[in-house]
C-alpha cells in the first residue's frame, strides 16, 4: 500500500469501470476530449461538436440531448 499526500489525486485505472473499454468507448472518450478542448462549455456544445465529428450515437444517429444523455447514464452505471 502507497502513502498519498492531500495534493496527489486518486487515481486507479478503471476505478470506475468494472470492464475492459471498449473500442466504442475508446472513441466516444477521445471524441469527448476533442470536444471539450475544442472550447465545448454547454450540452448543446457537445452535441454539436460529437455530430461535427461524425461520430454517430449509439442507436447509428446523430447525437441529441436525450441520446446523449441516456448515454452518459448508460455508461456511468
């Protein structure tokens, strides 16, 4: 077991994620980072940005609020 100090965050991989990532994932992720560093700030934003990209939603269309939203729920459980 490692000693961390107050300023050194928590980090283990797939802390979060039970599962290996999978290539979607590994897209939607990437794509998300793009997205963001692009200067997304809103949902709106990264529909936008997620449909500007061409990555499709899950169901083979273009992403929209609820999609994405639905998404997010689906991958964060």
């Amino acid at each position: 077991m490692t000693t961390r100090t107050a300023r050194e965050p928590y980090l283990e991989a797939n802390q979060t994620h039970p599962e290996p990532i999978t290539p979607y994932e590994m897209k939607l992720s990437g794509s998300l980072t793009e997205v963001f560093s692009s200067g997304a700030t809103t949902l709106d934003d990264v529909v936008a940005g997620l449909n500007a990209l061409g990555l499709h939603g899950p169901d083979g269309k273009a992403w929209s609020d609820d999609t994405f939203r639905a998404e997010m729920r689906r991958l964060g459980k």
